[in-house]
C-alpha cells in the first residue's frame, strides 16, 4: 500500500499533529516566508518536522542571519521587528510571527 499523500509528497510516519488546518496552514507559510525574506543570495532552507513526546517539533531553517535567543523571543511579541538590517522591503507589521507563537501554543494544548 502507498504512502498517505499531504500536498502531493509522500506524509513521514509520526508526524501528524492536530489543529485547525488553515491556522496550521497560515503557520507553517509565515514561518517559510521568512525565512525567504531574510535569507541571503543563493541562501538554502530546511524544513523538517520530528515527533518530540506528544507533540510535534517544526523547525525552518535558513542561511540568513543567525539570531540569539533573545531576539528570537523579541519577534514572538506583537509588532516587534528588528533593526532596519533585517525588515527588508520594509513592508510588515511585526504580527507574523507573534501570530506564529500563538498558533503553536494553541496547538500543544
């Protein structure tokens, strides 16, 4: 028997997670999305997605700047961005990703 399709690539056994698709949907397309923005010229990115107790850990990757963890925390607050090096076009409101955390908690409850 084949392998489940999700998108139309195969689906990894264990990591299934429950929530609201669109959400879930919205979440993973943010997180993807900056990770283009930021990255640099001819950067790479790395999606993967692991079974870590009774959840699900996403991790995305990217070959742009590294962040510390404090402003990584930063960026979960709403409408924070950093310094005018990292904001790009300019365009945004700093929600993105504070929405991001706010899916994610809500996914593990």
């Amino acid at each position: 028997m084949a392998s489940p399709q999700v998108g139309g690539l195969p689906r990894q056994c264990g990591t299934d997670t429950r929530g609201d698709a669109a959400l879930l949907a919205g979440m993973v397309g943010n997180l993807v999305d900056n990770a283009v923005v930021h990255n640099g010229d001819g950067g790479w990115m790395r999606l993967t997605a692991a079974r870590d107790d009774d959840a699900v850990r996403l991790a995305v990757e990217a070959g742009g700047p590294v962040l510390d963890q404090q402003e990584v925390d930063e960026l979960a607050l709403p409408f924070r961005r950093l310094g005018g090096d990292r904001t790009g076009s300019g365009s945004g409101t700093g929600l993105g990703l504070s929405i991001v955390a706010a899916i994610a908690a809500d996914a593990v409850t």
